[in-house]
C-alpha cells in the first residue's frame, strides 16, 4: 500500500510493526517466534535471540491490535476500550529506560529478545507523541483494509492509506448508498 519514506519521529517503525499483518497480503509476520525474530532483524532491532516464545509472539500480535485501534482513532474512527487496555497492559510489561544522548532524554528498551522489540516500538510511539508526529499515524478507515500511514496532508484529514483505492472504493460505495437512498425516497412520495 503506502510507504513510510521520511516518517517523522521513528512513526516508520510503528507503522512497519503495525503493518506486519499484511492487509494486502496472505501474511503475518509474528504468527511465531521465528517470524517475529526474522521481522525484527530486517528492521535493525538487535540483538535478537532465539529465546523468543510462543508468549511472546502473542504479546507482539496484542501490542499490534491496541496500537491499530489507538491509530485508528487517529482517523476519525471510535474504539472500545478493550484494545486499548490491552495495550496498556503490554506495554505496562516491556521494559523502558530513560538514557541521555547528550543533554537529551530519550526512552530506550531496557529488555531482551522480544521485549527489545516491543520497547523499541512503544519507544518510538513515545518519541512521536513527544514531538507532536503521533496523530498523524492513522489506520486506513476502510474497514477490509486498516493499514497504517503517515498523513502529510496540511489540514490533518486524510482517512485511506490511498485515494486511488481504499479512497474510490469508500467514495463510490458512499454515492451507491446516497443513490439507493434517493430512489426509496423518490419512490416513497410516488405512492
């Protein structure tokens, strides 16, 4: 779908994590340990040993949802609480620390393994949401969709990760709906 080039504030690596269900692709890269590891590697997020779990892979897939439903929020959409304290409660297990690059604090992961990876994301979401980039990652609001963008639009609004998809297909089935409407209305004062 969209790219993550030049995203601010580390929001490339919350989308890539969030993205790695493959709402474009038979795909997910943390159903298991080794999928987990294998994404982390090509994402730089060492080390990373093979002490990742079942459990963990699991903690990985419920930090997703939570950080979809939050990003869907982003967008205009409502979300129950039950994703969002589940992202709390995953993020309330991963270990973060405060360390100094020169005068400036920043959070780093504290952990090993697949809490490394998991604080590197909830770090970078931090980060974000300190530099005001944070509500600017959104969920696609088409709901077969749901992958995650960056909006650089001035005004804050765009709603799909692409016009030329998501966009067309929630505007013309909007005008399908409006049309639908109009001929029962139509057809109603006829009687």
């Amino acid at each position: 779908m969209s790219d993550h080039d030049g995203t601010p504030g580390g929001l490339d690596l919350v989308a890539a994590f969030v993205n790695t269900d493959g709402v474009d692709r038979d795909a997910d890269d943390l159903a298991t340990p080794e999928l987990l590891v294998a994404w982390a590697r090509r994402r730089g997020l060492g080390p990373v040993d093979a002490l990742v779990t079942e459990d963990d892979a699991a903690r990985a897939r419920s930090l997703r949802a939570g950080l979809r439903a939050a990003l869907a929020v982003h967008g205009g959409d409502a979300v129950g609480d039950v994703p969002l304290r589940r992202l709390d409660g995953v993020a309330a297990g991963v270990d973060l620390r405060v360390r100094f690059e020169g005068s400036e604090p920043r959070l780093v992961p504290g952990g090993r393994g697949a809490d490394a990876v998991l604080g590197a994301v909830l770090a970078a979401a931090y980060s974000a949401a300190a530099a005001g980039t944070w509500t600017r990652l959104k969920a696609c609001v088409n709901d077969r969709c749901g992958w995650v963008f960056y909006d650089r639009s001035k005004n804050r609004s765009r709603r799909w990760c692409a016009m030329s998809a998501c966009g067309n297909v929630a505007k013309a089935r909007e005008y399908r709906r409006r049309k639908a409407s109009e001929r029962s209305t139509t057809a109603a004062r006829a009687r």
